[in-house]
C-alpha cells in the first residue's frame, strides 16, 4: 500500500468515526475533532495552536515533548556546572608542602592498631599519591614537568668530589656565598689535592641542575644544612657515583689510589662504619656519611627510595640522622653481619640508631635469611683507624687550634700520647705515613677554628689546623681560594 493510499484511508476512518456523536467523546484529546473542509492551511495560526477550538495532531505534540524535556536536560547540565564551580578547589600542592610557620605541623598519621597491638604511622608520601594520583603529581610536588632529567645529567664524569654548603646568611646562593675561612681552607685542599677527580660544590639554588626534586624529600630547603649535605648526597650517588665528601675536610692527599682499588675489587661501596673494628661507640650512629664512595646506580638507588618513601616529610624532624638512617639498613642488606647500634651497651639512647637490616621499618629482619650478597662488594672500615681522629672532640671539637710544640699534659688524651705536641708525633704523623689519613675531618666546623679569620689561619703555623694545610701542600697556594668551575 502505497503512502498516499494509507492516507486516504486513514482520512476515511476519521470521518466515520466523528461523525457518531457518541465516539466523539472517547477520542484522545490530540486527535482533531473538525471537519475536512475546516482543515487549516499550512501555515494557518490554528497549526500553532493559536485557536482554542482545534487541538495538537500527534506529530505536533511529539515535536513540543521533545522541545521541552531538552530544554529542561540542558537547565539541568548548566545548574550543576553552576554548582560544582562553587566547591572549594583542592590545595594545589602535596601534603607535605606547608609554609615554613606550618612546617611543625606532623603530616603522617597514626592509623589504626595492627596485627600485635602495633600502630602504622602512614607516610606522607602515600598519602600523596592517594590525593593527588589521579593528576599530575610529579609536576604538583617539583614545579616541573616529568621526565625531564636535568640539565647536567649525562655531562658529569663519575670520578667526581661533591660537596655541599649553605647558610641562609653568608651563603643563600652560589652567587652569594661567603665561605668561613677554615672552611674555604678545607675547599682549597680538596681542590689541590683532587687528582683526577672532578670537584664540584653545590649550593641551594643549583641543586636542580643535577638531581631531581622528587628523588629528595619533600620540602628539602627546609631542612637543616646538614640534612640537607645527606640526602643530597644519597641523589648524586645514586646518578652520577663519586664521593661524597664534607666541606669540612683538610684532604691531604689525593683519593686516586682508593678509586683505582675500589673498581680493582669490583666493589660498590666504600667508606667507614662504627664499631667494624670491634670496638664500642657510643653514639647512636652507624654509617659515617661525611666520607662516601659510590659507583653509579648501586645501593644509593635504593637509599634514594628509603629518603622519599619514608622521610618525606623530614623538614618535620630537624633531628633525623637521615643519610645514616637510609644508609646504614642498605649496608645491612648486603651483608648482615655488620656491627648493629642496637647491640651496643655502650650506647644509651638507642631510639636515634638505624635500623640495621631491611625490611624497615615497621617489620623485625631475620639474620638468618639474609645472608652476605655475593654480588655486590663493600669496603668498609672504622674511621677511628684513619680520618677520625681520638682526640677530634676534645675542646669543644676545637683540636685544630691546639699547637704541634705544645708539651703541656692534657686530660682526656688517646693512652699513646699526653700532650698535643705528643699526639701530632705519635697520631698524626704515623697515620699519615702509612696512608690510613687520606683526610682529616673536622666536626662542628672545626670548633674555634670557624671564628678565625683567614690571616690568623694561615699566620698562626704552629698550629695542627697549620700543619694539615702544610701535609696537602696548601699553605703556599691559599690565596687562590676560589675556582669558579668548581662551585655550581
């Protein structure tokens, strides 16, 4: 049946049906109850309803159902945009970074009790990431976009000396640094005696050009300066391999020969550890990190892991040993059997100790299921045998100012010598003889050396601070304090 046909008869239909009286009413209210010779015209104002008399046909009413529940949708999408635009933004940065006046305010929370009564303190880090995963949360956190490696990346040789420093008065920035005097004596002997090493202090604001922030804690710039030195050097291990060496050094010779036996033993890690040598120490302190050397991407990869998962939010703890405390449990994975601060007597505040071993820190290591890795080599020694000398603490850290010709008896003295003058002709000079002081390192800044200026450093040559300068062959070359190469 042809369209014009189905009409036909649909019209044929109607006039039966209207024109019984008694059907009229039964009708539905949109079919049109008018004759064909009333049927309007198209564009009659009676199609538009304009007329009371005539009702809607069915495609008209269908039109103007559709026309509204549309108009009524987009009402709707626009009122909830409205409404979703006044709820407060979310902070643009991690949960870790405050403002400085804020920054006492402890970001991890203590969760629920776990299986043996022991709480879980969640760190922030994951905290983080439950916040902030489902966006860009490596730009939110550094203030620059992902995988972007900086910009000497690849450009630094691995035989390198880093050093760190920074004061927010006399050093706030690498263009704005005034050193100490000892301290930049200390620089100058790193300097001359760095052999084939490269030598590169690092200052607050070139950080960025060798590491990424988001391999530092969070807030790093908060930190102590001395926080700040070890995770710093944790990250340019872990990249670029080296050795991480205090500012406050007097090198007295170069480290060429301890590199070419490291990589001779195929080791990934030398450096110095407290009570290898069996004797106790007293401190809550296992790894001296003021002397590290490292191959690149060996064990500060995973020191690098421990600073950022678990400390990141250590601006909160100015106390924290944290290149120790990320350090030391790495060293234990390799080889269980070093020394533990926990196993001291002598120590007696052992809530500052590492961790020995991993998993840390909320599971107890099983010694015996980590045995010595056969793949990975350390050399580790005690410092008390080299750099750290005995005396290193006595007069307030002050044993640079104590003279070579000084024969007066002093109390607290090492049993094989009783004055200074004694102590430089049976500790000083034989460890530098048989190459066990490559380096002396001096704690607190030297003690009263850091109020000297440096004309009574250098003119004062009885002392030992003196005597070091003159052993690295400094003393004549001080005036050349700065190379501008090495400060980055």
């Amino acid at each position: 049946m042809s369209l014009q046909a189905a009409h036909d008869r649909l019209k044929g239909t109607l006039a039966k049906v209207t024109s019984d009286p008694g059907m009229v009413d039964l009708l539905p209210r949109y079919i049109p109850v008018v004759s064909m010779a009333q049927e309007a015209d198209e564009g009659d104002d009676a199609k538009c309803g304009a007329r009371s008399g005539q009702r809607w046909t069915v495609p008209q009413l269908f039109f103007a159902c559709s026309s509204l529940s549309f108009i009524f949708s987009c009402g709707s999408a626009l009122g909830l945009a409205w409404g979703y635009s006044l709820v407060p933004k979310g902070q643009h940065h991690c949960p870790g970074v405050v403002p400085p006046d804020q920054a006492g305010r402890r970001l991890a929370t203590l969760d629920a009790p776990s299986e043996g009564g022991e709480y879980f303190v969640e760190p922030c880090f994951d905290k983080m990431i439950q916040l902030y995963g489902d966006h860009h949360t490596f730009e939110e956190i550094t203030g620059v976009k992902g995988h972007i490696a900086p910009t000497m990346h690849r450009q630094v040789r691995e035989k390198t000396i880093w050093s760190y420093w920074y004061d927010p008065v006399d050093c706030p920035t690498s263009e704005s640094c005034t050193l100490p005097a000892a301290i930049e004596l200390c620089a100058t002997s790193i300097r001359k005696n760095r052999g084939e090493f490269d030598f590169h202090i690092l200052h607050m604001d070139t950080v960025r050009n060798f590491v990424n922030t988001m391999e530092l804690p969070l807030q790093w710039q908060l930190l102590h300066p001395v926080q700040q030195k070890e995770v710093l050097m944790n990250a340019l291990l872990a990249r670029y391999g080296g050795v991480a060496l205090d500012l406050s050094t007097v090198l007295l010779r170069p480290l060429d020969e301890l590199w070419e036996d490291f990589v001779l033993h195929q080791a990934t890690f030398r450096g110095y550890m407290y009570r290898v040598n069996g004797n106790p120490w007293e401190e809550p302190e296992a790894t001296a990190t003021w002397f590290m050397m490292s191959r690149r991407e060996g064990i500060f990869s995973t020191a690098v892991r421990n600073q950022v998962v678990k400390y990141c939010d250590a601006y909160n703890h100015p106390d924290a040993a944290l290149g120790d405390w990320t350090v030391t449990p790495v060293l234990g994975s390799i080889n269980a059997s070093l020394p533990s601060c926990f196993d001291d007597d002598s120590v007696l505040s052992k809530d500052g100790c590492p961790e020995p071993l991993q998993p840390w820190p909320n599971q107890q290591a099983v010694p015996h299921l980590d045995p010595p890795r056969t793949d990975r080599r350390l050399l580790i020694t005690d410092p008390r045998d080299g750099p750290f000398l005995p005396f290193s603490r006595l007069d307030n850290f002050g044993m640079g100012t104590w003279r070579v010709n000084d024969t007066s008896h002093r109390s607290g003295l090492p049993p094989q010598c009783g004055s200074p003058s004694e102590c430089w002709q049976k500790v000083v000079l034989p460890r530098y003889n048989v190459g066990s002081l490559m380096f002396v390192k001096l704690f607190k800044h030297g003690g009263a050396l850091a109020r000297r200026s440096r004309k009574d450093l250098l003119g004062d040559n009885s002392t030992y601070f003196h005597g070091w300068l003159k052993l690295a062959g400094v003393d004549a070359v001080s005036h050349h304090l700065a190379d501008p190469a090495d400060d980055d």
